[in-house]
C-alpha cells in the first residue's frame, strides 16, 4: 500500500456528531471526500450536510438527536448506523457548546448545560460505539477537544472543564481499548470562525488581541481540521494512540 492509499477511507462508516455546520461539516465532508459513509447526528436536522456528502457519491444517514439527554439517546444513535451499514469504523465526537461568564457569577445550569453535551454525551457515545468496535476489532475514536485542554482560559469555566475532561477521558480510552483494536486520539482546535466564537470575533478589541496572538495570523476554518481528522481516521495514523493534536495557527507555540 503506497503512502497515500493509507489516507484512504473508503468504504468506511464514520459518525459526526455536531454535524449540521460548523467544524462538524467540515470533517464529515472531508470524511466523506476520503472515501467514507457518514451518519451524521446533530441537534438540528443536518439536511444540509446529507446532501453536500450525497452529492460527492458517498452515503449519508441523518440523525437528529438531542445528545444532552443522555445514555440512552446515546445508544440509539449508535444503533441507528448499526442498522443502517452494519458496522462502524470511525466515530468523531465533536457536538460541543460553550457558555461565557465570569466565574464568581457562572450558574448551575450554565455548568450542567456544557458537561452534558460536552463530556457526558462523548462518555456515553463512546462507550456505546466502542463496545460494536470491540466486536469488530478495529476503530477510530476522535475527540473534539480545545486549547483549553492546556491553557486555563477566562469566562469559560464548564467549557475549560469539559474539555479538559475530553483530554483525560482521550489517554483513558486509548489505554483501555488501544488492546482492542480500537486507536482514540483528539484534536484541540484553535481559535476557529464558528458560531462559538461569534462573540468574540465581533469585539474589536477581544479580536484584535487574539489574532495578534496567533503567529499564522488569522482565524482558523473549518478546512484547516480536514486533513487531521483524514489522518486520525485512517490507517496512516495506526500507531497513533492516546494523544490530543493542536490545530492552532501556532497560539500554543507563542
């Protein structure tokens, strides 16, 4: 097999939870170019994602699913690509919010609101996942995590929390399934151009400082997580275990 037929996913199943814009878009698209079928879940009907990843030839599952709501959603969204393509070769665990406020105001259900999508659903998803992958043997787990898996960050205390839960639950799984057949890694994006981040980059100041920060010098995209999430999922990556990979424009460099 020659160097870039390792990139290849073809004919692979992937799930993409957060799937309806955003990052999850992005990396269920770049799936999908690589050679996979997709189930992607998200709270909001991804209709448009479905035919974005239909268009390139490739087979999409919609799921729509309120992943907050715990174990059982969980299942049944796992369940569904069973049903649907018989296995499960990728899952990438990307359904993500974030709430902002000082730390001495920040409410209860601010904080349960974040764990819930944030840490629990990856928990509960992954185990359910893992368990048809066990039984296959093979697997690709990708976490989303953050920056914040490193840095302590401010106004964000169940995003900082979550997240770096995502990088403590990522070294976990690698360890405990690695034996399995089943790699899990993470990807701590950046400062990227998403709904999230709105806020933030309509303050010019706030801005200003950010981009100041980033050596590249500008937001990231959705497309700058495609390749990684190619690498993550396919055999290139099969001696990659237990590791959280910054796509970051260098902000953790400086």
């Amino acid at each position: 097999m020659s160097i870039l037929d390792q990139f290849k996913l073809t004919d692979k199943v992937a799930i993409v939870t957060g799937a309806s814009r955003g990052l999850g878009q992005g990396m269920a698209i770049a799936l999908a170019e690589a050679g996979a079928d997709i189930v992607a879940v998200s709270f909001e009907n991804p209709v448009d994602t479905k035919a974005m990843i239909e268009k390139l030839g490739r087979k999409c599952l919609a799921v729509q699913s309120d992943l907050s709501q715990g174990q059982e959603v969980a299942q049944k969204a796992a369940d569904a690509a069973v049903a649907a393509f018989g296995r499960i070769d990728i899952l990438v665990n990307n359904a993500g919010i974030i709430r902002r406020a000082d730390f001495l105001d920040f409410t209860k259900k601010d904080w349960d609101d974040v764990m819930k999508i944030n840490i629990d659903a990856v928990f509960y998803l992954s185990q359910a996942v893992g368990r048809v992958m066990a039984k296959q043997g093979s697997g690709r787990v990708i976490n989303i995590a953050s920056m914040l898996a490193f840095q302590g960050g401010i106004r964000v205390p169940s995003y900082a929390a979550s997240k770096s839960a995502v990088a403590g639950l990522t070294r976990l799984m690698a360890c405990e399934l690695g034996p399995k057949g089943i790699n899990t890694n993470a990807i701590a994006p950046g400062y990227m151009a998403t709904d999230n981040t709105t806020a933030l980059r309509e303050d010019q100041a706030r801005n200003k400082a950010i981009l100041e920060r980033i050596p590249v010098g500008r937001w990231g995209t959705p497309e700058d997580l495609m390749g990684m999430v190619v690498f993550l999922a396919s055999p290139a990556s099969s001696y990659c275990n237990g590791f959280v990979y910054a796509v970051d424009g260098g902000w953790l460099a400086r």
